[in-house]
C-alpha cells in the first residue's frame, strides 16, 4: 500500500502547482490588464508606469495564490473537505502537504503580495495600503477565522468586490493616482466572469457543501438560482460593454469583448441545462480562460 502510494504522489512542484489552482489564475490577469488600458485610453498624456504594472500583476497573483492555499488549509481543518469532495484534488487533505507546510506557504504568499505592495504604495500613495490589507484580511477571512464568510454566503460577493471592482480600480490607480467613471465602467462587467468562475465552482460542490456545512449562496438559494447566477454573470457583461461604449466610458472598439460571446453563451446553456458534479470542473476552467479571453480583448479595445 505505501509503495503504491509512493509512485502515485506527485512531485513536489506539481504538488505546489495544484495546490495553486492555475484554473483559477486568470481571476488576477484580466483585471490587471484592464484597468492598465483603461487608464491609457481616459487619461490624457498618459505615462506608462511598467514597474507598477509588473507589481500590480504579480501582487494579484500573489493574492490569488495565497488565498488559494487559505482555502486549501481551512477547508482541510474544518473538514469541508473530504474525500468525497468532486473538485481538483486538495493537497493538505491528501496528505501532500501538512498543515504547518501549508501555513508556512500561506504566510509567504502574503507576505510576498505585501512585498509588491510596499513598492506600490512608495509610487501610488497610503490608499494602495488600505486597499492591500484589506485583501489580504478577506483572503484569510474567507474560509478562516471565527466566522468564515465564505460559508455565509458572501464569497461571491467578495470575488466581484475584489477580483473584479477593486483589482481594476487599483490597477488603474497605481498609474495615474486618480478614478474616473471611465475606470467604472470597465470594473463592473470585468468583475462579473471573474465571480461566475465561484459560482461553477459552488454548484458542482453544492451537495457536498451542504453536507459538510458550507453555506456557500449556491446551498442557501439551491442550484436552481445558482445557474441563472452564472448565467447573468456570463452574459451581462457584454450588455455593459454595449451600454457603456455608447455613454463614451470605453471606447466602440470594446465591442471586439463580443467575440468571447459565443464561448460565454455555449457554457451557460451547458450550465442551465443541468450540469452537474464532476462534469462541471471543464467549465469552471473555461470559465476562467472566458474571463481571461475577455479582459485581453478589452484591454486591447483601449490600445487601438
């Protein structure tokens, strides 16, 4: 038994690699890319600012990862996870990681995303420093802690707030130390993929979740409500970007976000036509290439 297990564990950089979740990554480019365009294309005299755009980048992804491997630990020490669990293999339930390995690996990732926050705020100012720790507690907070928002039904709440508004807007601001209506526009429907990248993840969970006690807002509303969640959350975009092009808050070119469209609309007739369990975890990976593919096409829109 131990030897067989032996040559099935995996490496220890394929371990780190799962445990990072790379389906979930794009939740941390697009907006970066997005709110640096936009800021090109609404400020006048423009100055590119590359080093807080590579800090920017990398802190989101940072953030991205260490809240990634919270959720990993948590998950394991309050038992959500199991092995009866349907999603990607969690490395601290398996046994790849310990639970004082995955500490120490959340503390790093932090503390790293701290790292390129410092740098930011020397160039952007204090409000780069609320924003920062901000993100940093809702990480940590989100399945951990005395009362883990996650399992009350606020986590997608919390995605739209920081993978989608807040990672534009901060983006944005770190190179021209302003907000404008245009920066609004292009964080709300950036914002909205990136949250339906949760919502797949939560309905194919839904029934475990329920068991476990995770109150996720898929188990509080049913997965009925959950599909059309995604639904709108995959199409409203699109809607925005045709609403507020014609307002003149992002240029006509953005209409070019539309060519994801088909993709968005094949996933969620997939989704609302009953998809469930393990047959969802391709759609949450596209989901996120969706989110991506749609945060580069609009960043592109910004350059032409």
């Amino acid at each position: 038994m131990t030897a067989k297990l032996a040559e099935t564990r995996p490496g220890p950089v394929r371990i780190w690699l799962l445990a990072s979740r790379p389906a979930t990554l794009p939740a941390a480019v697009a907006p970066v890319l997005a709110g640096t365009a936009a800021a090109s294309w609404a400020i006048p005299l423009f100055d590119f600012r590359p080093g807080a755009f590579v800090a920017a980048l990398l802190g989101a992804l940072l953030l991205q990862i260490g809240t990634n491997f919270a959720n990993d630990y948590a998950d394991f020490r309050s038992g959500a996870d199991n092995p009866d669990r349907l999603g990607p293999l969690r490395v601290t339930q398996a046994g790849y990681v310990t639970a004082g390995g995955m500490r120490i690996a959340i503390v790093s990732a932090f503390a790293a995303a701290a790292g390129c926050g410092i740098y930011l705020i020397i160039i952007a100012g204090w409000p780069i420093a609320v924003v920062g720790a901000a993100a940093i507690l809702g990480g940590l907070a989100y399945t951990g802690g005395p009362w883990p928002y996650g399992y009350h039904g606020l986590g997608d709440a919390f995605v739209y707030l920081f993978f989608g508004l807040i990672a534009v807007m901060g983006s944005y601001y770190v190179q021209v130390e302003q907000l404008t209506w245009e920066v609004v526009a292009a964080a709300l429907p950036v914002g909205m993929p990136v949250t339906a990248i949760l919502v797949v993840n939560n309905l194919r969970d839904v029934e475990t979740d329920r068991q476990s006690g995770k109150r996720t807002l898929a188990v509080i509303l049913g997965a009925w409500v959950a599909r059309r969640e995604y639904a709108s959350l995959m199409i409203a975009p699109y809607a925005l970007v045709l609403i507020f092009a014609a307002a003149g808050l992002m240029p006509w070119a953005a209409m070019e976000t539309w060519l994801a469209l088909p993709i968005a609309l094949l996933l969620t007739r997939r989704v609302l036509m009953g998809l469930d369990g393990v047959s969802l975890n391709p759609v949450l990976k596209q989901t996120g290439q969706v989110h991506l593919l749609f945060g580069v096409l609009l960043a592109v829109s910004y350059l032409w």
